[in-house]
C-alpha cells in the first residue's frame, strides 16, 4: 500500500509533513494552522489516511492536506 502526500510524495512511517491547508477538528476547539509541522506520523490501513499526536491528541488527517517535509 502506497500513500502518498497532496504533491504525489511517497509517505512513510516516522516522517514529518506539513499541514497545506487551515482545518477545523470536529469535536474539539482545537485548530490546527497552514504550515504546522507534524512529526512522526502513522499510516492507516487506508491508503487516505494518516494517524499523528498534536497537543497530545491522536488524529486522523487526509493525506491531500499534507506535503512531506
């Protein structure tokens, strides 16, 4: 399984990405800003999907919203 970042960079385990777009998390008051860097991500067994840790909580974020760093 193949995922792969809003630019068609491959992703893989441990990398770090940069969010390309401002996103509101459901259910939180959390805000996650256009540019910030997230750091060791997980992948899903969805090839859209991938799982991080910001602020201390685990999401789940499209991977057409992220450019590998």
């Amino acid at each position: 399984m193949e995922v792969k970042d809003s630019n068609g960079n491959l992703l893989v385990e441990g990398d770090s990405v940069v969010l390309t777009k401002t996103l509101d998390v459901k259910g939180s008051p959390l805000t996650l800003k256009k540019g910030m860097v997230i750091k060791n991500i997980r992948l899903t067994e969805d090839p859209d999907h991938i799982e991080c840790k910001v602020e201390g909580s685990k999401l789940v974020l499209k991977a057409c919203f992220l450019k590998k760093k």
